[in-house]
C-alpha cells in the first residue's frame, strides 16, 4: 500500500467521522438559532412548491439505496433469494431514478436563487460552497450508476470492492486495498463523498436532523372563532378596540 492509498481509504474516512460527529455536536451546543435552513420561502414560493419536495424525495431515496448498498453484504442478499441480477437490476433502476429526481431538485432550487433577487441576496457564500461539494457528489454518484450498470464498459459490481471496504471502516478493521482496487470513479465519488460529509456540520444542510417528531405527540391544536363577524362592513374606529 503507497501513503497516498492509506491517506485517503484509512486517515481520511476517520478523520471524516470525527469531524462530522464533534462537528454536528459542537453546532447543536454553540449555534441552536443557526441549526435551520434559513427558509426563503417568503421570497418565492411558485418553484420552491416543485423543486423542494423533487430533491428531498430523491436524496432520501438515494440515501436508502447507499445504506443497503453499502451496509448489507452481498451474502445476505444472496441467502434471502435475491440474486445478482436482480439486485443490479433494481439497484441500477432505483438508483438512476433517485439520482435523477435528486440532481433535477437541486438544479431547480440553484437556477431559483440565481433567478431571484431576493433569495440570491440571502444566500450565502457557505451555501454556494455547499451547493458546489452537493452537486459534485450527485453528478458522482450518478457517473458510477451508468459504469457499473454497464451502459459505460462492461459494469462492475462494487459489492465486492467498495462495500467491504466502507464496512471495514466501522468495523475498526480498515482494508484500503479493497478501495485501491476499485474504479476510479467509484474513487473519486467516495472522496466527494467524504469531503461533504466533513462540512456538513457547518452549512445548512445541518437541519437533515432536525425532524419534527414532536408533532407526532404534542395535543391538538384547537381554533376557536370569535362568532359571526362581517369585515368589509364593520367601521373602523380610533384607536384600540375592546376585546372580548
């Protein structure tokens, strides 16, 4: 193994980790009134109703499909019935959809704040840097969905290369040389990859862990109705009007 090969498959995945965790934890003590999206749908609300939910639906589905890529071995999915044809398939066919709607959402919601004054004027050079490091990643990851479906050359499975790897890593066992065989492409996504996750922590993309499972339990909320009232006939008066 060269330094370069331990450098990125062994220092750079830990080195990922702990600045992701120390990071998401340091925001949440230190900046709780920064922890959002800083939401610009006051500007503008026709594109965003579109884009918003197209890039949300498919960044979820991507990252579904990245936790059974990478996380389930090659060898459960095979004793569960479901061969490697199958799997390629529906891995290829999910993937591509979920990358696409993904890459379509985030397009939309840059060419808004291009197009919008008011939404370009908040945004912020940690959101345009973020947008850069997103978007790279995506336009990656859907590059090693073409190759190793084998629109592009012959396909690969990176089951067997990529997946170990990543693995290895949580399992304090690293094994760069499973990445240093694999496709440069696959190379170059996992690099992406890592880079986005290490300043995730400090751009808004934070918010992915804020969901609001609070409203699931809190009580209803109850709308009472002052009774019947006719505002285009009720005379304005000076001053403050009695209540109640």
């Amino acid at each position: 193994m060269t330094a370069s090969e331990i450098l990125l498959w062994v220092a750079l995945p830990y080195i990922t980790i702990a600045v992701f965790v120390t990071g998401t934890v340091w925001r949440y003590r230190y900046d709780k009134f920064g922890w959002t999206t800083r939401s610009s749908q006051l500007y503008e609300r026709k594109l965003i109703r579109i884009a918003s939910p197209i890039f949300h639906i498919g960044i979820l589905a991507v990252l579904m499909g990245h936790v059974m890529g990478l996380l389930i071995p090659e060898s459960w999915t095979n004793a569960a019935g479901l061969s490697e044809d199958a799997y390629h398939l529906m891995a290829v066919g999910i993937g591509a959809v979920a990358g696409v709607c993904t890459l379509v959402g985030v397009s939309l919601l840059v060419y808004r704040r291009r197009t919008t004054g008011a939404v370009m004027a908040a945004t912020t050079k940690n959101d345009k840097t973020m947008y850069v490091f997103l978007i790279a990643a995506i336009c990656l990851g859907l590059l090693t969905t073409i190759i190793g479906s084998g629109v592009l050359g012959d396909g690969y499975n990176y089951r067997e290369t990529v997946s170990p790897w990543f693995r290895s890593i949580f399992l304090l066992n690293p094994q760069p040389e499973l990445m240093a065989e694999s496709l440069p492409s696959f190379q170059v996504h996992a690099v992406a990859g890592m880079l986005l996750f290490i300043i995730w922590p400090f751009t808004r993309l934070v918010h992915a862990f804020s969901a609001p499972f609070g409203y699931v339990f809190r009580p209803y909320v109850v709308y009472r109705d002052k009774g019947p009232h006719d505002a285009g006939n009720h005379a304005p008066k000076r001053g403050w009007e009695k209540v109640g």
